[in-house]
C-alpha cells in the first residue's frame, strides 16, 4: 500500500479548498478534475461537507444557481 507523504498533504488540501471552475470547462470536465485532486490523496481527512463546499465555490457565480 502506498501511503501519501506527510508534507504533501498541506498541498493537496490547499489545492482541494481552493479549486475554481476554469473558464470553458464543462460541470462534467470539472467534476473529473475535483474527483481526480481528492483521489490524489485518498487520506486528505477533509470531510464530505466540506468537499462539497469546495466543490460548489468552486463554480463560477453563474454556474451557482
């Protein structure tokens, strides 16, 4: 089993919270690309609710509503 590096993780989860939708990106090709980041350190720690915060302010304020 391969266990992510200690001093990664403060790296992966600032990449986490501070995810945005790139402009003409698609919600589909987002999500992928979230997905992707958290599965980069399966043990991030960071809770459901909080990845689905991120997730969602991660949006462009048009793609919000």
């Amino acid at each position: 089993m391969y266990l992510q590096p200690l001093n990664r993780r403060p790296t992966i989860w600032k990449d986490i919270s501070g995810i945005r939708k790139l402009m003409g990106e698609s919600l589909y090709e987002y999500w992928e690309r979230f997905k992707r980041l958290c599965a980069s350190c399966p043990h991030h720690q960071i809770s459901e609710q909080l990845l689905l915060q991120y997730f969602y302010e991660g949006l462009n304020t048009m793609d919000n509503d």
